[in-house]
C-alpha cells in the first residue's frame, strides 16, 4: 500500500510569496494552529527552501514568529524584480512550489 506524503498545503493555512524589495522574495507561512507551527518549523530549513529555488542556503533566511504561528523564508530573487526576463513581477507564483511541497511528518 503507498501512502502519501501531505505537502505543506495540507499542514498550513495559506502560503504567501511576495517582493521583499527589487532583490528578495519573501514566503510566509501562516500555521494557524501551534501544532501546524510546530511541524513546519520543524520540518522545513533553509537548505529544504534552497533546494526548491534553487539558491544558495547560505542565502536564505527562516524566521519563526511563534505568537502569530507563521514561519517565514527569505532569499534572493531569481530575477530583478521588472527586469526583462522576469515572469513573476510581484514573486506571487513562488508560494506554489512550496505549497505542493511533500512534508515527512515524522521529523
């Protein structure tokens, strides 16, 4: 029998992306609940985020905000916001590749 994984669309809330500036994307991840916090916090790292956008880890930065039970990632851009080869302006469709991400819950 195969089980699957939950992606983190099944633990959280809502997954946010947005421009943190010209340079950075920002992904917010809204737990609503202290034991979603707990396991997304515990499952995803800077290195899980690097790989997903593929960036350099030494680059990406996590943030934990227990009392709104969000976890937050930073990291560069792939692209200059507004440059010509750039297709997401406002870094809105970065939240998708996490979104659908598998998560092992057993960390």
């Amino acid at each position: 029998m195969i089980i699957a994984m939950p992606c983190v669309a099944d633990i959280v809330r809502r997954v946010r992306s947005k421009n943190a500036g010209p340079f950075t994307a920002t992904i917010d991840l809204f737990c609503g609940s202290v034991e979603a916090f707990n396991r997304i916090r515990g499952c995803l790292h800077e290195s899980t985020i690097a790989e997903i956008y593929a960036v350099d880890p030494e680059e990406v930065r996590k943030f934990e905000l227990p009392d709104l039970n969000v976890v937050k990632f930073s990291f560069p851009r792939p692209t200059i916001q507004g440059a010509a080869a750039d297709r997401d302006m406002h870094a809105a469709q970065l939240a998708n590749l996490l979104s659908e991400y598998p998560i092992d819950t057993g960390y």
